[in-house]
C-alpha cells in the first residue's frame, strides 16, 4: 500500500527554528520528525513512500539522497500547495486506496491499524485524538458520526479512497473532511502531539528522554 507523508508546510509558527530548517528535518534527540514517519511507515510495511517538498525543500532531497531509501519525492515548488492539493498532485497516480501522515506530529501509532482497515463504502478513515488543551478541535461524535464541532482534534493520519479527492476540490484537506459525510473514524489515546510550536517540540524532547 502507498503512503504519503506530508512535508511541505513553512512551519511559520517555529520560527526561529525553521528559518534554514523546514519543520520535518527539526529533531527530536537526534531523529527528524520526517524519519521518524518513515520508520512509522516501514513498521507497518508501508515501502511505496511518496513525499512532497516546497519549503527549503533542498535540505529533505538531500537527506532522502543520503538515506538511500527508495522515496519518491514530488516537488510543489517554492510554495505549499495546500494539503489536499497536495495529496491530489501525488494521488492521481495511485491505483489503490492509500494513507496519509503529517511529518508534523510525533505519535506512537501503529499505521498497520489502518493499513489493515477496510473503507468499506467510506471514503476516507480518520484518526482522532481527544482534543488537548492547545488545540481547539476539529470534531464532535454523535450517534458513531463525526461532526464539526471541539471534542477531538484531526491527528494528521488518514486513509483515503482517491475519489475524495477527486470529488472534493478544496486545497486544505481538512476543509474537505468537515464537507464529506463518507468518513468513518478511530480514536487514539496513545502518544500524539502536533509539533507546532517550539515548546511543544521540547516537551517531545523532554517526554522522549524519559525521568533522568
């Protein structure tokens, strides 16, 4: 199964931090957070890995060069496409279903959860984190049917059928789950945190280290 890992954001908001750097080559004790998703991945036997690159996108084609990992590298140009547009520009070659994971976010699940979950007649299933306490959240659960709403955040990690994307023209997919009424989900209460600021980045540094 094909995965793709989301790499293009600017990481504005980690600034000073991703002034040279872009946010999936900051480390957490000695590991970026885009290898990291590529062990996530390879964990789970997900080997057809496809990533996308704008930002300093130079500094990732240089460590993927290095690395010697088969990884397919699509280019968006100096600036981000958008999260959906993205999937969309790399998806439209997949024949499969597939699964996406943001490179900004530091989670200890096991993607073979979902590379084993079946959409049946869903377009797309999400995974779901309670909402922490510096997010706002995404969405509600009623009667096992999500909705707009705060009580869970959107993790960063998805498989799609490629006709949502098709369906769907929006450049930020998360304007496209809060549209689509197909979408079936699971809830998380392992490790996660989005890595959005440079606190959040030292607290899964610190987390990471462990009681000295």
């Amino acid at each position: 199964m094909k995965v793709i890992i989301l790499s293009s954001g600017k990481g504005t908001r980690m600034m000073p931090l991703t002034e040279n750097t872009p946010k999936p080559m900051l480390e957490v004790n000695g590991q970026s957070l885009l290898q990291n998703k590529i062990i996530l991945c390879k964990d789970a036997g997900l080997t057809e890995i496809n990533i996308n690159v704008a930002y300093k996108k130079n500094v990732i084609v240089d460590f993927i060069k290095a690395s010697q990992e088969n990884i397919n590298i699509f280019d968006e140009g100096d600036e981000p496409l958008g999260t959906a547009q993205g999937i969309r520009n790399i998806s439209k070659g997949f024949d499969d279903n597939f699964i996406v994971i943001n490179s900004d976010i530091w989670t200890d699940y096991e993607l073979k959860k979902l590379k084993d979950t079946d959409l049946n007649e869903n377009l797309a299933h999400i995974i779901l984190i309670k909402t922490p306490s510096y997010l706002k959240g995404d969405f509600d659960i009623n009667d096992n049917k999500i909705s707009v709403g705060t009580d869970y955040v959107f993790s960063g990690i998805g498989k799609y059928d490629k006709n949502l994307f098709e369906n769907h023209k929006d450049k930020e997919l998360g304007d496209i789950l809060r549209a689509e009424e197909k979408i079936a989900f699971s809830i998380y209460d392992g490790v996660w945190m989005d890595v959005g600021t440079p606190e959040r980045l030292e607290q899964i540094r610190q987390l990471e280290q462990g009681p000295k």
